[in-house]
C-alpha cells in the first residue's frame, strides 16, 4: 500500500509522499517499511534543525488549541 506521511519535530511538517507501507495479514495494522522508516527519521533531524532547504510549500498547517465538543466535525 502507498500511503502519504506527515513528518513533524519542532514548529515544521513535510509530507512524505507516495511511501510504501506495509499491512499485517492478521490485523490490518499498518507499519513501515525499514526504508521508510530511514527517510521518516531523517526528515525528522533535519525538521528538528530548521532545515527546510529544497522543500516545497504546499499549504498551511493549522494549529486546532482545544478538542470540540461536537463528535461530528467542526460545526
């Protein structure tokens, strides 16, 4: 299955896309590829250390400070 990730460490995220990601036969859980794995912690340090060279905007990311009490979404 390919799948895109959402990598964060400190006040930045990149989206890691089209990754292969594994699934359990038994259960259906997802995991993560050893490669992929690399690549998540790699972009994690480099996140971490405000490294945004060569990343590509793609949007805003949206801070929500409190859970709503509405189960349906945000009305």
């Amino acid at each position: 299955m390919v799948k895109d990730l959402l990598v964060q460490a400190g006040n930045h995220a990149a989206l890691l896309r089209g990754e292969e990601i594994g699934e359990c036969t038994a259960c259906g859980e997802a995991f993560y590829t050893p490669n992929t794995v690399r690549r998540m912690e790699a972009l994690e340090v480099r996140l971490g250390r405000g490294d945004v060279a060569g990343l590509k905007p793609i949007g805003q990311l949206f801070a929500v400070e409190r859970v709503f009490e509405n189960p349906k979404g945000f009305q």
